[in-house]
C-alpha cells in the first residue's frame, strides 16, 4: 500500500502554481477547495510569499473563485514573525521588505528599528529597497544581528516576466555581510512547522501539496509529511524526472490534475473508512 494511504487528517496547499497562475485560476481549484470544505478537512494554503497579508492573500483567491478566509493562509512573513517571537520575544528587528512582513512583525510583537543596531536583520522581497538601507543591513548583520530570511525564491512572475526574488536580495547581502541567514520558507521546514502548527494535525497525517519538487516537495518531505506533486505548474510530464533528479528527492504521489488530486483524497479518506469499519 502507498505510503499516501495512510490516515489524512490535513492538508498544506501551495499557491501560485497548484491553485492559479498569475491572475487565473488553474482548473479545478474550486472544485477542489469546495469539496475539501464539504468534507470538512482542515488545510492551510501555505506561501514563500511575504509582501502581502494574509487577508490579501485570501482576497485574491475569493476574487478567483476559490473560497479563502485569512485563517486559511499562511506566509513565510507570518513564520518568520513567530520564528522571531519564539526566539526572543519583543526583540529589535531592522527590516528590509513589504508591508506584509512588516505587519506580521509588529503582530508579533516585535520592535522595527532603522536607526540603532538591532538584534536580528530580517530580509524578504523589497522591491522598493535602497542600496542605503541594504549597506544598513550589512553593518547590522557584520556587528552581531541574527539574520533572517522569509524565503530563498530567486525569482518572481510579474506582468512584466520575471524578476529577482527575496533569495536574490539575500546573495548579495549574504555575500557583503559574508554570515548566511536562517531561511523559513520553502524549502526549509520551518514554515512547514509553523503551518503545521497552526493546522493543529500530525506531520504523518499531513499532504503538503505542490508543483514545484525543489520548493513544495522538499519542505513537505523534510517536515516529516507525505508530499503529493501536482502537474499544473512548474513542473509538467515533460520534465518531472528533470526536476526530481535536480531536487534530489521524489513525491510520495503525482497528480496530473486537481481533479485527480480531490479523487486521491477520497479515495484515502473511503479507503480508511472500510478500514476503522472492519
């Protein structure tokens, strides 16, 4: 039996990639959400992303057709904010990214300086950033900061084609400041646990479920959890074996489709049904 039959009791859904591209909504992400409510099975759409809020987040999703409440998402700005908080609580933190990791931040309690030497640097996407603020961050970091990373994404989609990410951002600072930072999103584990956490399920009852084997496999599988492939993004029939080999890790299960993915789902749950029945 597949190691995906086991018990699912939750699950961590990738954004841009499983459920939409850009502004569209991929086939079958209604359904598939809608069903998961039906069901009642706990989830959590789960983002590298950390210029956003997660009311915003859940904003574009609804505005697409997928049901999404703010308590659903979960972004690498949010883990990183409680990240902070549980190592030092109230600490200083000086910044280089958006408002949404800016807000999560100082939800957390954490203080935002720019003026005197903080105890962590705390680097994201910044598409407004200054070379001023990022020799800041340099100094910060080269006195004794902590620093911290949202996510290691080397690019972004925008309407304009791609452009450089957070992890972008991060080699240059990484390079002047010469320390490497702890990285929370995909593909470290600890935006997975930190989802996990909110989602209130066992690691091995858990799918973490994506398109991209380098990102969304990789931290699924290193959190402990049994990771399902979707081919409706980065990765396609084309180039799974490509980009599996490249990751160094395999999904436990692929799906073609999302509709394919809700009849896994069922499947499992009727599966274990028969089960706890005889």
């Amino acid at each position: 039996m597949s190691e995906t039959n086991a018990r699912l009791r939750g699950l961590l859904i990738d954004l841009d990639g499983t459920l939409y591209h850009g502004t569209s909504r991929i086939d079958g992400a209604d359904r598939l959400i809608a069903y998961i409510n039906e069901i009642k099975l706990p989830y959590q759409f789960v983002t590298n992303n950390s210029s956003t809020s997660a009311e915003e987040v859940a904003g574009r999703l609804s505005a697409m057709g997928i049901p999404a409440q703010a308590s659903d998402v979960c972004t690498s700005a949010q883990a990183t904010a409680g990240y902070i908080a549980d190592q030092a609580p109230g600490a200083s933190v000086f910044v280089i990214g958006e408002v949404g990791l800016r807000s999560a931040l100082q939800e957390a309690g954490c203080r935002l300086t720019d003026d005197e030497q903080p105890d962590f640097v705390v680097q994201g996407i910044d598409r407004s950033m200054s070379y001023e603020r990022m020799a800041r961050a340099v100094r910060y970091i080269r006195a004794g900061a902590a620093y911290v990373m949202t996510n290691p994404d080397l690019l972004l989609p925008s309407s304009d084609g791609l452009i450089p990410g957070a992890g972008s951002i991060g080699a240059m600072l990484q390079a002047a400041s010469g320390e490497k930072p702890v990285v929370i999103g995909k593909p470290s584990s600890i935006l997975m646990d930190y989802s996990l956490r909110r989602l209130g399920v066992h690691h091995e009852e858990t799918w973490v479920v994506g398109d991209n084997i380098a990102t969304d496999i990789a931290a699924g599988l290193a959190a402990g959890c049994k990771a399902v492939l979707v081919l409706t993004g980065l990765t396609h029939a084309d180039n799974v074996e490509q980009f599996t080999a490249a990751a160094g890790c395999r999904p436990d299960r692929i799906c073609n489709t999302l509709d394919d993915l809700r009849q896994e789902i069922a499947s499992n749950l009727s599966a274990n049904s028969m089960c706890r029945e005889d």
